[in-house]
C-alpha cells in the first residue's frame, strides 16, 4: 500500500484551484456584451462578473493586474518584420506592442476605428 505524499505549503492553497472546472455559458452575444461592458466598468474579468452577478464570492482584484493576448510564432514573425526587429527577440517586441496600447489608449488612435 502506497503511502499518500502531502503537498509542500506553498502549493496546497492552489489545491482547490485545481479542482475548478471552466464552465461556459451560451448566452446571446447581447447578454454576453453587457457583462463584459458592466465587468470592464467595474476593472472586473467577465468571470468575477458572473460570480458577483451569481452571488459567489469574487477573489481580491490581482495585485497587477494584466492584459493578455495569445501570440503564436507567425504573430511574432509578423510583429518582428512590422517593427524591423528579429522573430526571436520576444521581449523587445512585447516591449513595442505594450507601447503601442500604451498610445492607442492615452492618444488620438483611442477613438478612431482600428480595423484599418
């Protein structure tokens, strides 16, 4: 019989996180606009928002909190040859996209349409 190991300190508060399960709901694009519109209001996530709409308890905001955005090896290719940088100089590239929300939300390109 094999004895169970117990985790170290550090990790048994993300115990439960683990056993979390992302449930999604499918709700019409109107629903789903509201609750991201009233969350980012309120600097919520969409998810914080359910659970305060829910009446389930909503984690302390993040320390630092952050923008996210999934970005394959073709993204930073193309990033790379947009600002004149190599593919493989990852961080200088963030450092120029971060730029760039930084003037798209503080400069004129913040009310304009940026599907051009």
């Amino acid at each position: 019989m094999s004895k169970k190991k117990e985790l170290p300190s550090k990790w048994q508060a993300s115990n439960k996180a683990l056993r979390a399960v992302q449930v999604a709901f499918y709700v019409d694009e109107k629903v789903q606009d509201k609750i991201r519109q009233v969350a980012c209001i309120n600097g919520m996530s969409p998810s914080d928002m359910i659970r305060q709409i829910t009446k389930l308890p909503v984690s302390a905001p993040p320390k630092r909190p952050r923008l996210t955005a999934s970005l394959n090896h073709d993204d930073y290719v193309q990033l790379a040859q947009r600002y004149d940088l190599d593919p493989q100089d990852t961080l200088e590239i963030k450092r120029r996209v971060m730029q760039e929300l930084i003037e798209f939300a503080t400069g004129d390109t913040g009310d304009k349409d940026i599907s051009s």
